[in-house]
C-alpha cells in the first residue's frame, strides 16, 4: 500500500544500552570507584556507572551539559557529578 510522504516523526524510542567511550578532555577527578567496586565515570552529558565483573552500566542522563568532574563520598556510596 502507498502512503503519502509525511513530516512526522515515526513512533519510536531510543535506548541507551552501553557507552563506549570516556570523556576526559578538560576533566577534572573524573572517576571513582562506589563501595561495591563499581567504576563511575562521564561520558559527555552522561554518567556511566559500570559494573566490571557482570560488564554491564547504568546511567544518570540528567545533566544538560558535559559533565566536567566528579567527587566521592568516603564511604563510596554517594557520587557527585558537575
């Protein structure tokens, strides 16, 4: 069947499954290792938190610029990320 050319957007949605990549460029203290020995680090606007041992990340996708730097807590529970 034909269809008319259309401007709108098809339904769909994106997501992210794995980074690959480390911004590092003009950062400052930007990994950390959480308590459980997860590696925490920037991508861009994204903040990566990577499982090692099962190789698999979540992500913070709430920043609106590049994320710059980040800082631990002592205990390796809380990260905070700029």
């Amino acid at each position: 069947n034909y269809s008319p050319h259309t401007d709108a957007f098809p339904e769909s949605e994106l997501e992210l499954e794995h980074v690959f990549g480390y911004r590092g460029l003009n950062s400052r203290d930007a990994v950390c290792v959480t308590a459980s020995g997860k590696l925490v680090y920037p991508a861009s606007r994204v903040c990566v938190v990577h499982d090692l041992s099962l190789n698999r990340q979540h992500f913070f996708l709430r920043h609106t610029k590049a994320v710059m730097c980040l800082a631990g807590h002592p205990n390796g529970r809380v990260i905070a990320s700029g």
